[in-house]
C-alpha cells in the first residue's frame, strides 16, 4: 500500500489536486505495479507563514 505526503506552500485548486493525485497514481502502477485503488494520497497545503526556509518565512 503505497503512501504519498505531498506538502506545498500556497493552495492548490481542486482540479489541480485531481491531477496530482492521478499522476502519482498512474506513475505507481506503471513503475512499481502498485493498484491505484491501493494507493493514497494526503495534500498538506501549509500557509507560507507556518513554513522557512533557513530563517526566511514564505509569508
């Protein structure tokens, strides 16, 4: 059972949500032969103030 956390700064429409979630879907099953009904996804989408880079935040 294949696991992706995919975090971002910033959001992301729900259509392209779809496509990521297909994408790494299809990238799975292609790759490792893994089901895409066996594979889930999480999208964290962080406020660019909750996230730095070095000592520089994003917000």
């Amino acid at each position: 059972m294949p696991y992706i956390n995919l975090k971002l700064v910033g959001k992301l429409t729900k259509k392209q949500k779809a496509a990521i979630a297909r994408e790494f879907s299809e990238t799975l099953l292609k790759v490792a032969g893994k089901p895409k009904e066996s594979t889930y996804i999480v999208i964290d989408e962080v406020d660019g103030k909750n996230w730095a880079q070095g000592d520089k935040f994003f917000a």
